[in-house]
C-alpha cells in the first residue's frame, strides 16, 4: 500500500469506500467532512482505496479522529493500524477522541485510547409524540440565522469544552437551526442537515432535558414522514425518551474514546452548564 492525501482522491471512490463497510455517507457526506478536516487514504499499487482515516482540529491541543475505514480483506492485516500511525505524525501530540465502532475498539485499545461513554445511535422515521411542553412560557423558540453563531459558538465551547469556530460556523452554513431564548440570550440550540438516509440534527447543546426537547421538537415536525438521526450520550431521561417516542429508537451504538485528556477533563464547573445532548456527527464528535 501507499499513502495519499484524501484531498486527491475522487468523491465517488471514497463513496465505494464507505459502502463497503455498510456506512450511510453519501458523496456529499464526504464532501462536507473533507471541508472540515484533513486526512489520508490508502491505496494499492493500481489505485484502488483501501483505506481511510480523518482528523479534525480544533486549535493547538485538540482533535477528533473519523473515518477510519479499512476495506474488509485488509481488517485483520494492521491496515488501521498503518494508518492511525501516520494521523498520529500529524496531529502533534494533540488530546485526541474518537467513536469507536465494536470491529474498531481492539485498534484503539492497542493505540492507548481509552474507554469514556457510549453514544447511541438514535434513528428512524420520525413523527412528533404527544408528550411535554415544546417550550416554557417564558422562553422563545425561533429559527437561527447568521447573526446568532457567535453566540452558538460560545455555548457550543461551554458544552463541549474545546472552541470549535470553524465547524459550527460550516455547520450553521449547511444547517437549519433552532435556539431557545431567554431574553435576548441563547440558551439552547439544534442544527439538523442532509446525511446519509436523510437528515441528522447535531449538535444539540442545551442546559437541561426539556430544554433539549423544546429545540429538538421543531426540527421533528419538519421532518415528519421522513428518516432523521440522533447520536447521543444520554441513555435515560425525557430526552433519550422523546427519541423513542418521536420514531427514533437506538439502533446501533459506538464507545467514545479518548487519548490524552479525559472527558471529565473537558467539563466545565456548575451544574447549570450547557451539555451537549446530541453530537455533531460521530465522526465529528
């Protein structure tokens, strides 16, 4: 095999790749990730891409890791491995974290990753439940446009723990979005865009579980009918409960790992703070 930047490798091979480990990316998922970061691809001595691996930063000292991706005959050869090297040469000692899927954790174990939370892959065709208040009387929901990212950027960081500008910027611009205002304040918002069978909403930031269904509830009715997706760490509670409820029980799950700093290392003091209720994508974190 030999290494190649994934900015020179065709969209619709990178496709095949996906497919054939039964990943839902469409070429446009690929697209929007190669926006967003950088990464490698493995190929053979005609071409063909056998691998895959991304990276994306978020400052000096932080990086998620993504599509990992070997083709199925090179699994049990150290392919990943080979590659996860090479994104190791590049990120430069960063905290690093990732979704590990079950054929993957054996890798990132090998590789020092350590074990944090399960994300739950939340997904089907949705329809809006009779259940809670969409919102409390004293706060309004509205639809996000540009001049609401710096303040969603803020909030983001809070929840999440590292400054992430450039994605929530990209996402708002591929993205419809929700918040919920107190005042003139943000306090909690949803963006939802086209993914693979249809759309995901992520990241959803909020300070408690209904303020996290109230932003979550809109995005729902627009979708009514149709394929939508969560990826969440919350496995009880009104949120985790809406999903089921809404048409979207867990279907798969993967274990977020972390290599460096923990996530409990990245939370910020205060009960009150906003938590991220649902990941931008499992690639993405």
């Amino acid at each position: 095999m030999r290494i190649a930047d994934i900015e020179d490798v065709e969209l619709e091979r990178l496709h095949a790749l996906s497919l054939s480990v039964g990943w839902p990316h469409r070429a446009e998922d690929w697209q929007f990730l190669r926006g967003s970061g950088q990464g490698f691809v493995a190929l053979d001595e005609i071409g063909r891409v056998l691998g895959s691996a991304m990276w994306f930063g978020h400052g000096s000292g932080f990086a998620t890791v993504g599509m990992v991706i070997t083709s199925p005959r090179l699994q049990t050869l150290g392919a990943g491995q080979w590659l996860m090297k090479r994104v190791f040469e590049k990120v430069g000692g960063r905290d690093l974290r990732l979704n590990a899927t079950r054929a993957a954790r054996r890798l990132y174990l090998s590789l020092d990753f350590q074990p944090e939370k399960t994300v739950y892959q939340c997904q089907g065709v949705v329809r809006v439940p009779v259940m809670g208040d969409p919102a409390e009387a004293r706060r309004d929901i509205r639809t996000l446009d540009a001049s609401d990212v710096p303040a969603a950027i803020a909030l983001d960081a809070s929840a999440f723990g590292v400054s992430r500008t450039a994605l929530i910027e990209k996402l708002f611009a591929h993205s419809v979005g929700y918040g919920l205002f107190d005042g003139n304040k943000l306090t909690a918002f949803a963006l939802c865009r086209p993914f693979g069978r249809g759309h995901v909403v992520g990241p959803v930031v909020a300070e408690s579980d209904a303020d996290a269904v109230a932003i979550l509830r809109p995005h729902v009715a627009d979708h009514s009918g149709s394929f939508l997706r969560v990826d969440t760490h919350m496995h009880s509670g009104e949120f985790a409960a809406f999903l089921s409820h809404a048409g979207m029980p867990v279907f798969d799950t993967v274990l977020t790992m972390s290599l460096g700093k923990r996530l409990a290392d990245f939370a910020a003091d205060g009960s009150a703070m906003p938590r991220t209720y649902a990941l931008a994508s499992q690639t993405l974190g």
